[in-house]
C-alpha cells in the first residue's frame, strides 16, 4: 500500500493505528482489509475449547458448534458480536459468561527488571508437570486436562505452557497458557490471549502470578504479537488489580458458554445475600447446583437450612441435625473420646488431666515431651505441642485454661498430621496437614515474612487460614533459633507453628488415594464408636501408606473446603438428600 506523503496525514495514520483502547472500538468492525484469517476458528485446549466466535460468518453455526461440547469440557466462545441474537438461537443452552475481557497492548509493555525469588519459571516439560498442573486445577476448582495432552502439545506452536516451579524443592507451584492467534487462525490483528493461570494456593512465594503473566507476555512480545487478553470473572478484584497494575485494558468484548455443571454457578443466580465462611458456601453451593432450597439462618455463625422434597435440615456448616447431641458431646470432650476409641480398640496417647505441678511434671518426665491442650475446644485454640520443660508446661496449661476449665496432658508423637473425614461411615477424602512456614528472602524479617505468608493464606481461604502473632509463633521461631526481628536468608525454610490446623496457617495435602487400609478402617470404627454420621479424625502417622496411627481428636464439625478433588460436599448432600444423588457429578 502506497503512504501518504503529506506529513500530517502519516501523523494521522499513526494516531488511528495506535495501540490504545479508544481505537479498539473502530478495529472491532468488519473492515475489508480484515480477511484471510480461517473461518470457524477452533482450538482444542484440552478443558474444551476456544471458538473464535469472530471468525463464524454465521451466528447459527456458532451456536450449533457450542451445542456440540462433550460431557466435562468447558467451551469457551470469545469475540462475540451480536451476543443478544446468539443467545436467542438456544436460550435454553447457551448464557453469557459474566467476565470481562483485558488486552494489553505489547507494544507498549515493560518487562520488570526484579528477579523471582524463591521459584524459576520455564516450559512444561514433562507428564509429571503435567500431572502437577491438574493438581493445582483442582484446588482452583478448574476443569482439569488428561496430562498427555499437556504433554502432546508441549511443542505446540499455537499452545503454550509456563509453569513456575519451587527452587528448593522442583515442584510446580503455578502454570499458565497462552493461544497464538496467528498460529491459529491467521489472525490478521495479530494478537493473542492468556487462559488458565492458576497458583498453588499453599505456595510461599510471593509474584508467582505475576511472573508467569509476564513471562507469557515477553514471550508473545518476541514473537511479534500486537496484543494478549485474557478473561477474568468481574468480581475477582485481586487477579483484576493485578493485571490492570500491569497495564492491561478493559475491552468491549463478550464470550458464551454452554448451561452445563460446570458452569452452574455461573448462571443460576446469585447466591445468598449474606456472607457465609467458606465450609459453609461449599455445602450452599453443591445444595444450590442440585436444586434444594437454601435459607440462611445465621450467616455469622454458618447456620442454614436446606429444603428439599418436603424434607428440611438445618446445618451448622458440616453439622446436621443427623448428628445427635449425644454423638456431638462425645467428640466436644476430648477425654470422652480417648475413652471410646480405647474401648474400641483403637490407639490413641498416653493422657491425663493436668492437675498439681509436681503431677504434670511426672508425666512429662515419663513421655519427654507433651502436647498441652483444653479438654474441649476446636481450630487449635489452646494447644502447645512438643512441651519439653516443667515451666513450659505451666506457661501451657494457663494458655488452656484460658479456653476450658479442664486442662489435658498427651504424649507427644512425631509423625505426620492427618486429617481423615468420615461421612456416613466411608472414607471420603484424607489430608497431610502441614503447620505454618515461611521461606527466607535475604531481606524481609521473620515477622514480615509471616505477616505476608498469612495475608497470601488468607486470600487463598477465604480468610479462613490465618497465621497468629501470639505467643506460640514466638516459642517456635525462637525454638529454631531466631527471633521475629531476623532477616531470614533466602531459601531458608522456618516453621512458625506447631500444629497443623488450617485456622492457625496450616496447609493441606491430598493423600486419599494412598491412604492404607488400617487407616481407612481405624477411621470408619472410630466413627462407629461415636455413632456419628460425619466426622474429622486427626491421625499422626509416621507415613500414611504404612499402618501405624495413634488418634488423638474427633471433630463433630469437620471443614469440607480445601480437600480437592475429593467430594466432600457432594457425600455430605448426599446423606442428608439421598434422593438427590441422580443430580451429582461427584
């Protein structure tokens, strides 16, 4: 094409052409240079697919194309135009995806001279990173991928897969993909788009997300891409933050999706008014996705009832009325049930009352070190493990006593702390729980380490894992040898809690499938003794697929959150609506 000689004209061309979000509404028309791109544009991601919706000359074989997704993919078509007459061709299968789309214009992007600390970024190599990726999709309650498609297309030239990895340890701590549109369809903007970043919500690395965009970014930069967007649900103001912080753009455009399962959420209506915790909103959810009425009794307190069929039940998050006030008294006293599981011949510690100081000091003598805890409470208020001395002892129980009247003394076991969660007597999901730690960086100190690993707990909890500033954290840094004011060196691993309780900044660990089979059935015979239909055991195990256990609590209210991919919630609907099960996936 000739350029224009005038000078001014050229200045004009230029502004026209620019990258800036006030020309992206003059470049969403159909201009005539804009041809040669291939017609119905596909690709298959793996989840499902991306229909570039711009590309179908007719709206009819959009919609047709969409109606034809296979049972657990998630089709995704973005670029929409005319969204009000798509939606009118199947109003009963197709809805619009409540998400906004942002570009940022590569032109104008800046890489960030600061370095990752912590975890490298680099491409998906291997089936085991593949594997790592579903993980981290299930705990992200995102459709997962077959892992030898990851694989298949790690030399894809349309699709391509960073994943942010541990230094110390090797593992994926985070991943993203990234669609060439050139490669895909001829795109004559010459543009491209984000999908699927996700992060391990138990990393300690602060900017995994961030790196990994910006990595996708400078990677599409070199091939000489105009732009990257990406989909992002319009209520999810952290991830919103970030990407603007970078200089993404909001543009007018629409996506739809297909009414299936997966995609509930999305379109049968906003949930309950009130804000309810998290163990509470994964029970209202499945019961919701099922059709069973939800009236919230007391949000603050995680009281609702479901109503399904005539039939109603209240719950206090995993509480039923289906547990009984004699099942639930049994679990609330802790020496209560020592007794049982002893009577059921299950192995449990050594434990007595903590009584005269000379008493105390006895049994301390005797086990070498203890675990101090009230007699009745939950979320590990109250409990100093691995007590070594008669002073800490005596600092401990005055701890306890400021949550029970009756204070108890246990021998204290090493091993692994896990959690086995027991409904209507079967084994639905089992967890290593890890207690609280933060990684050095060479220049924050163990205070503001652990004020950041609790934000970052926090945002990925729902603000249900927090990790305390009390005086138990301060026992246990200054245990390993430092003090809150210490700058950590990089690398350096420090843990700040004791127990493992995900309330006090533990993390969780899905074990199920490698559960051994004594652990299985000591867990459904202690469930039996209490004559509970729902229940949270807490093993130690010197190693979960070996038999060797000691019980040491039942928790009548057990969290159902935070144990993907098990479902959780899904058995617990089932036992209080069994003429539901039809309706599940689970």
């Amino acid at each position: 094409m000739t350029q224009p000689s005038n000078p001014r004209s050229q200045h004009r061309l230029e502004r026209r052409n620019a990258p800036s979000l006030r020309n992206w509404y003059s470049r969403d028309q159909h201009h005539p240079d804009q041809t040669g791109y291939e017609e119905n544009a596909t690709v298959d991601c793996g989840w499902g697919r991306l229909l570039f919706a711009h590309t179908f000359p007719a709206l009819p074989e959009l919609a047709g194309a969409l109606r034809e997704e296979t049972p657990g993919r998630r089709d995704i078509a973005l670029y929409l135009r005319d969204p009000h007459v798509a939606l009118s061709l199947a109003p009963q299968e197709l809805f619009l995806d409540p998400s906004h789309t942002y570009r940022l214009w590569l032109e104008n992007y800046r890489p960030s001279r600061r370095r990752p600390r912590g975890f490298t970024v680099r491409r998906l190599r291997t089936v085991e990173d593949a594997e790592a990726i579903n993980r981290i999709y299930a705990s992200r309650n995102m459709v997962q991928v077959p892992p030898h498609f990851f694989h298949d297309k790690r030399n894809s030239r349309v699709l391509t897969y960073f994943v942010a990895v541990d230094a110390a340890t090797g593992n994926v701590i985070g991943s993203v993909t990234g669609v060439d549109h050139g490669r895909a369809f001829n795109d004559p903007e010459n543009g491209s788009s984000l999908w699927c970043l996700a992060v391990d919500p138990q990393a300690p690395f602060p900017g995994i997300g961030e790196n990994l965009v910006r990595t996708l970014a400078e990677h599409f930069q070199a091939r000489g891409r105009s732009f990257m967007d990406l989909s992002v649900m319009h209520d999810n103001v952290n991830a919103i933050a970030l990407y603007e912080k970078l200089g993404f753009q909001r543009v007018p455009v629409f996506a739809l999706k297909t009414k299936n399962s997966i995609n509930e959420k999305l379109y049968v209506g906003p949930p309950p008014d009130e804000t309810l915790n998290p163990y509470a909103m994964i029970i209202i959810n499945e019961a919701r996705r099922r059709g069973i009425g939800v009236d919230v009794v007391d949000a603050e307190g995680g009281y609702f009832t479901l109503s399904y069929g005539g039939r109603s039940i209240t719950c206090r998050e995993s509480l039923s009325e289906l547990t009984t006030a004699v099942a639930m008294s049994r679990c609330d006293d802790k020496a209560v049930t020592r007794r049982l599981m002893v009577k059921a011949g299950l192995k449990v510690p050594a434990q007595q009352a903590a009584a005269k100081p000379e008493d105390d000091a006895a049994f301390l003598e005797k086990h070498g070190s203890i675990v101090v805890k009230p007699a009745r409470g939950e979320q590990g208020k109250g409990i100093t493990v691995d007590v070594r001395t008669p002073e800490a002892v005596a600092k401990a129980v005055a701890e306890a006593r400021n949550h029970a009247e009756t204070v108890l003394l246990e021998q204290f076991f090493q091993g692994d702390d896990l959690r086995i969660i027991v409904i209507d007597y079967r084994v639905v999901a089992a967890a290593i729980r890890r207690p609280a730690e933060v990684t050095g960086t060479g220049e924050h100190t163990v205070r503001e380490l652990i004020e950041a690993q609790s934000r970052r707990r926090a945002a990925a909890t729902g603000g249900e894992s927090r990790i305390p500033m009390d005086a138990e954290t301060e026992r246990c840094v200054a245990a390993n040898g430092y003090s809150m004011t210490d700058k950590l060196p990089e690398g350096q691993v420090l843990p700040v809690r004791k127990t493992a309780n995900l309330h006090t900044g533990g993390t969780i660990h899905d074990v199920t499938d490698r559960l051994h089979r004594t652990l299985v059935d000591a867990a459904i015979a202690g469930a039996k003794a209490l004559d509970i239909p729902v229940v949270g055991f807490d093993f130690l195990v010197p190693s979960v697929t070996e038999p060797d256990y000691v019980i040491i609590e039942a928790n009548e209210r057990p969290g159902l959150a935070n144990h993907e991919p098990q479902p959780t919630a899904e058995r617990f609907v089932d036992l209080l609506f069994p003429n539901t099960k039809l309706l599940s996936n689970g």
